[in-house]
C-alpha cells in the first residue's frame, strides 16, 4: 500500500494550479499533432524541449506526457471520419470507424474511441503505477525467440481477420511482406532492393503507405466511381452519442484492449500496433456480431482504440523502471529527462519519488482532461462529414500531402505517397483488402529480424525456437489457432465456429 | 470556421521554413537521437549566449545520417550558414552503405563531444572480468552473442577491434544488432546475450544499482565513478571514441570557414555549453582544425579496415 499513499501524495503535487495548466497544454497540443498526420508527438516534444528549458522538470514532463496520451486519442479522429490515420497505431481504427462514419454513426464512433480511451487510459495509468516493477520484469525475459513466437501469433489471428476471402487477404499480407524487406538489412547493414535510391535506405515509412492506401486510395476510388452513381455519405443518422446497444457492445471490448494493449506496450521491442491488431483480431472473432465486421462494427473501433491507448502507458513502464525508450515519443521524453539531470533507471523511483508519482497522478488528470476536452467536440467533428465530397476529399489530399512533406521532405517520398495512393486504388477496385498490406509492413521487419536474432544467438539451432516455455506456448496457440478452424471446417462443422464463439463471450 | 482553422495551420506549416535565419543546422536523424540532441543543443546555446540571433534545426533522417548528408552536400555548395551534425557512427554508414557524397563532400568543422563504450554482462553472469570473456571468445567466437546497436555502428567496429587485438578472426563474432543501445540493454538485462557493447552512458544507470557488470571501457585511461579497467591496460590495444562533430556546406571561402569555426569555438568555451554537457553526460572532447583533420582520416582509414574484415565492406 505503499504504492497508494505515494500516488495520492503524487496527485496532490499534481493537482498545483500550474502544472493543471502544463497538462491542459499537453493535451490540446497533443490532440492537434494527433490530428495532423505526419506531425507526430515525437516531433512536437522535440520542438518544444528547447523551449522549456530553464522551466520547472516536473511541468514540462508533465506537458510532455499529456501530448503523448493527446496524440494516441487525436490520431483516431482523423482515421474515423477522413480515413487517414495520423499515427501508426490508429491505422486499424480507421477500418471499421470510418465505415461507421459514412453510415451516419460517426458520433458513435468518436464516443466509443474518446471513452475507450479513457478508460484503457485510466486503467493502464493504475496498472503501471502498481503492476510497474512486476511488468517489467516478465517484459525482460521475452527473448528474440519470444518475441517471434508473438509475431507468429500475430501473423496467424491478423491474416484470418481481414477481409472475406482468405486467399485475397494473403495476397495483400505478402505484398505488404515484400514491401517490408526494402532499405537496411538491420543485421548486417546490407541495403536491400533499393535500387540506389537514398531515400529507400530506411525502408518504406509505415504511416506514408498508410495514408496513400487508406486515404489517396479512397479519394482516386471515389473519383472514379463518380460517373457510375456514388455511395452516399450520411452525415449522421439516428443520435449523435453512443445508443444502449453501443454501451453494451463496447465495454467488453474496451477492456479486453486494455488488458491486451497494456503488456505489449510495455514489452521493450513491442509497438503499439500490434496490440492493436490482436485487439481486432480478438473482437473480430468473439463478437455476436461478426457480419458487421468490414462494415462498421462499433467493437472493431471500442478494442483497438482502447488497446493503443494501454500501449501508450504501458510505454511508460520500460521507459520510467529501465531507462528504456520504446517509441520516438518515449525516446523524447528520456532526452527530457536527462535535460532536467534525471536519469530514468531503477533509481529514478528511489530518487525522484515525488516526480515518478506526480507524473503518473498527472497522467490521470490528463486522460480526464482529454475526455472532457473531446467528448463536446464530437458533434463538431462529424459536422466535417456535411462538406460536399469533391472538397471533402480535395481537403484529404491536400491533407495527407502535406502531412507525408512534413514528416519527411523528400520528393521521393511524395512519388511513394502517389504510387501507392494509385496501388490503393487498383486493390479496392479488384476487391482486395487494404489492411494486410499495412500490417505486413508494419510485422515483417518485426519478425524477420527476431527470428534470424534467436538463430544467431543459438548459432542455428532451430530448436530454440522452442526452448523457452513463453515461446513453445504462444507457438502452440499459433498452431491451434491455423489448425482447428481448418479440421472443424473439413468435419463440416463450420456453424460450430459461430456457436463456441458465443459461447466464450 | 473550420475553413480559415485549417488555413491558417497550412499557412503557418508552409510559412516556417522560410524564415529568415543565421544558421540552419540539419540533424540528418530523426528527432530524439544523439545527433537531433546535439543540434538542438547548439541551437540553444547559440541564441542563449546572442553567438547567433536565429538558429533553426532540421531533420532529415535516414540511413546513418547519408541521407541528411548528401541532401546537404548537394543543395547547400558555398552557403555559410548551413550546418550539420553528424559523428563516429556516419564513417561507417558511408562506408557499408556504399554512399555516393562523404566527408570529403563537406567541410568539417569540429569535434565537439564524445562517449567511451562500455563492455558489460548481466551481474548473474558467471563472466566476472573482461579476461574472462576474452577466453571464451578465444575458444569459440561463435558461442560469445554481443548484443550493440546497428550493424556497422561504432558498437560492431568496437567488437571486432576487440577480436582482431585478441587475435580472433573477427568474421567469426556473433554480432546481434539491434536498433539502438536502448533494446540492445532490455537483451542483456534478460539474459538473452552473452554480452553487451554500447555508449557508457546507455549502460552507467544499471550498473549503478547493480543490474550489470561493466569489464571494460575504450577510453584511453580509466573514467572516473567507473570501476572498470580501460581495453588497454587489459592487454586488448583498442581505443574507441563515439563521437560527434559539425561541419559547414561544400564550397565555401577560407574567410567563411574562419568566421564558423570562431562561432563554433565561442559556443564550446561557453558556461551554457559546459552546463548542458554536464546534465546530459557528455564528454567535451573538442578538437578543431588541423588536429581535427587528421583524427577525421585516421578514424576513417581504421573504420574502413575494420569493416573490411568483419566482412561488411568489400
């Protein structure tokens, strides 16, 4: 109980009227960056270290940490009503809450992620203060081998989640993989398929094949479909805030993606994305109701969104017990840090109680900050839906050129944005899913790189693939997740899928 | 409403860059790392102590810093006020990947810090010193896994300098590259590797509370509040600097060049320059002019054999 009079002792330091003020900023700062694609939070708390220089440590770390948490919520509005995700980890939100958008739901939608958010948020927020020193110590001992073992499960629950057709939807999962081998060999530095060009040296960047698949895809698809009588975009339709059957649908799911969010985040080599893909996955398959899937299920928006933002704080775990940066926003927020003369580390809690705790209570205050900030907003955004679709989507264009330059200056990059807008396109005309591909991207490099790190640890073993009970583990369900829908399917028993689905819920 | 909001954000995006400034300084990474915090750095204490009225830093990541720097080298021929950061671990890059601009294509300005690596284990290693790990080494380069940072990186050279002195075919180590010193420490802590190689500073908060024993480090004599020995008193002949430099654009006058490296110098003999290095850990180990030159070649010459006989340069 130690842990508890220390927080409460951290939530009076924080409750100070001007470090209330240090988190509002945080906040709509983070939530603006969030919104921009291209200008992320790790750019935003770059710019301002300077800035605060000189000023009180505990503020600025507190801003800091509240433009984390107000990226990983802004990032799901633009995904939801524009189809363009503004970070990597909200790329799964813009799937089923953008078709909830133009069905007239996207009020619902904003609610489902803002209170999912929240409380992931606040959830993961407790979790690290108690569980930290806990987590941290499992998150140790996940080994390359481990780490490839999660990969494989990865792989397995994402490929079957997507899209009608299994074959289609690993087709777009290998385009993705080969996507993925561009640019430096990490192991050994060799460039790989980049013909010469400087710019591929670091690979193809997840959020620019994000935006030009889901967004200049979309806007080419629209385009051309104009001639032949277009779908309709209803503004809103029934209520703008979440029904009783949306509270029914969502609570489960917000804090099954809190309890998956949470531990991948604070793995050392983990992203917030694949917390958010499993999240997916995992809702896909235990919802009642799976038809909805691919056309706006509110569960596939309430899970991911609750997992990225439990990624977020469990981010804090290797960063606030190890020193360890997880993500470039984390790896910012060491470099501030270390400005103020704090070396994050096993000490840090010892040294600096006062400031682990108080950032950790203004972690709390922020998510509520960041609910009361956006909640009112909701009816605002899905206003943006009412503006007529030729400047709707021009406005998109300009937007995801303009955030893909910012992010990285290069006219080779904007050439990339184009070719794969125009990729985007042939795909959702020829009926193939555009999310593997992402996926793949973002995986591969992952999996890749662990599986060739544990043989050449074991020097080429293959059975240490094996060799730790972690791995052997997430390999069996990996397996028994490929197989047993298969034999159940060739018994004929494909409605028994349905009902132990429903009967797990 | 909505309208204007957002035009107004487009303005102010499109309207930054094209401010007037005295330097603009290109941190060719992405922000967060070594080289952005160095060129941010310098930003501040250039203004802070009024050596220049307006300094901007921009990113152009990619590639060890090649990207950054054939942007820059192309784009600025004779511009005085442009700056880049750069460092150690560019030497390489520019060597394993093949890179069409070099150091020669810049002006190099200044050597301004540097860190010494460290070699550690986790303390439940059965590895007590750094004689120790030689011997396994020795018998079976194969078995000791060395968990650093990129491939290529100042973390690689450093390991296969410490094979070739120990007489080890350095094609032979079991390299395990990962992103940064920061995953490479979460491989060591569990265990996961036989050993560590990073900056000092990556690994100085664990071994303080007991987590990690540091056996050796590459400077020229032991560091102080480090209880380990230096490589060379340890019968290993490496010494090895990760360090970071400016240089100026291609193509300027003499006068010019003067006029950078009087600023430059200004900015590191400053109390703002000196505090900041001390709250982030970092040795001031400048050098400019001609001694700088010929450090610059000799790491250059060295890196270039070393990487050679790792096998990552043909």
């Amino acid at each position: 109980m130690e842990a508890l009079s220390f927080l409460m002792q951290g939530l009076s330091v924080a409750m100070d009227p001007m470090l209330l003020l240090y988190a509002l900023i945080g906040v709509t700062l983070g939530t603006a960056v969030g919104v921009l694609p291209g200008i992320g939070p790790a750019l935003t708390v770059a710019l301002l270290l300077p800035v605060t220089y000189g000023h009180d440590p505990a503020g600025s770390l507190i801003m800091f940490a509240g433009i984390y948490y107000g990226g990983m919520y802004g990032g799901s509005t633009t995904s939801i009503l524009l189809n363009t995700p503004g970070e990597s980890a909200s790329i799964i939100t813009a799937l089923e809450g953008n078709k909830m958008a133009r069905a007239g739901r996207g009020g619902p939608a904003l609610a489902t992620a803002a209170i999912g958010s929240f409380i992931a948020g606040l959830i993961a927020t407790l979790a690290l203060a108690f569980l930290a020193p806990y987590v941290v110590k499992v998150a140790l001992a996940f080994g390359p081998r481990d780490y490839f073992a999660l990969m494989c499960l990865s792989f397995i629950t994402v490929s079957s989640a997507f899209g009608d057709s299994a074959r289609k939807g690993l087709i777009s999962l290998f385009i993705g993989l080969s996507l993925a081998l561009v640019g430096i060999d990490q192991l050994t530095g060799q460039a790989r398929l980049a013909f010469g060009v400087p710019q591929l040296l670091d690979g193809i960047e997840v959020t620019t094949l994000a935006v030009a698949m889901f967004a200049l895809g979309e806007a080419f698809f629209v385009a051309g479909n104009r001639a032949t009588g277009d779908d309709q975009v209803i503004a809103i339709k029934g209520s703008v805030w979440m029904t009783a059957q949306d509270w029914a649908r969502s609570w489960k799911a917000w804090l099954r993606g809190t309890v998956i969010g949470f531990p991948i985040g604070a793995l050392p080599a983990g992203g917030a994305e694949i917390g958010t893909f499993l999240s997916y996955a995992a809702e896909k398959r235990l919802s009642k109701h799976p038809e909805e899937f691919g056309n706006g299920a509110i569960e596939g928006v309430a899970g991911p969104e609750a997992a990225n933002n439990a990624s977020a704080a469990g981010t804090l775990v290797p960063l606030l017990t190890l020193g360890l940066p997880t993500s470039a926003t984390a790896a910012i927020m060491l470099a501030g840090f270390q400005q103020f003369g704090l070396q994050p580390g096993p000490l840090l809690f010892v040294t600096n109680p006062q400031l682990v705790w108080g950032l950790i209570a203004s972690l709390l205050i922020a998510n509520c900050m960041l609910l009361v900030l956006n909640l009112p907003l909701i009816g605002l955004w899905v206003r943006l839906l009412t503006i007529p679709k030729p400047w709707l989507y021009a406005g998109i264009m300009v937007f995801a050129t303009l955030g893909t330059i910012g992010a990285n200056p290069s006219p080779v990059e904007l050439a990339m944005l184009l070719i794969f807008g125009l990729m985007g396109y042939l795909m959702r005309v020829h009926g193939y899913p555009i999310a593997p591909v992402v996926v793949g991207l973002i995986l591969g490099p992952m999996a890749e790189q662990q599986l060739r790190r544990a043989l050449s640890i074991a020097q080429g073993d293959v059975l240490t693939l094996v060799g730790s009970p972690l791995s052997a583990t997430l390999l069996a369900f990996s397996v028994l997740a490929l197989v047993v829908p298969m034999v159940l399917r060739m018994r004929g028993k494909g409605q028994m899928l349905s009902q132990l689905a429903a009967e797990e819920d | 409403m909505k309208h204007t909001l957002f035009a107004g954000m487009m303005a102010a995006a499109l309207a930054l860059p094209a401010h007037a400034t005295d330097y603009m300084i290109m941190a060719p990474a992405s922000p967060g790392g070594g080289w952005d915090q160095t060129a941010r750095t310098m930003q501040e204490v250039l203004q802070a102590d009024g050596i220049s009225s307006s300094v901007q830093v921009q990113n152009v990541p990619g590639a060890g810093g090649t990207v950054g720097l054939a942007q820059f080298a192309s784009q600025n021929a004779g511009k005085a006020d442009q700056l880049i950061v750069g460092g150690f671990v560019m030497v390489g890059a520019i060597l394993t990947n093949a890179s069409p601009v070099s150091l020669a294509d810049v002006t190099p300005i200044a050597r301004l810090t540097g860190e010494y690596e460290a070699i550690v284990v986790p303390a439940s290693s059965d590895i007590k010193d750094i004689n120790g790990l030689v011997e396994k080494l020795k018998a079976d380069p194969g078995a000791v896994s060395w968990a650093g940072g990129s491939a290529g990186g100042t973390d690689h050279i450093a390991v296969g300098l410490i094979a070739k002195a120990a007489g080890v075919d350095p094609t032979k180590i079991n390299y395990i590259a990962y992103s940064g010193g920061g995953e490479a420490l979460a491989a060591i802590l569990g265990s996961q590797v036989t050993a560590g190689i990073s900056g000092l500073g990556e690994f100085k908060a664990q071994a303080d509370a007991g987590a990690l024993r540091i056996l050796a480090v590459t400077s020229d004599e032991r560091i102080a509040g480090v209880d380990a020995p230096t490589l060379k008193e340890s019968g290993l002949d490496v010494v090895l600097q990760n360090w970071r430099m400016v240089a100026a654009a291609p193509g300027i006058t003499d006068e010019q060049k003067a006029a950078i490296s009087a600023d430059v110098e200004k900015m590191v003999n400053s109390d703002a320059w000196k505090t900041a290095l001390e709250t982030k850990g970092w040795a001031n180990t400048y050098l400019a002019g001609d001694a700088f030159k010929a450090q610059l070649d000799a790491d250059i010459a060295s890196t270039s054999t070393v990487l050679k006989d790792i096998g990552l340069v043909k």
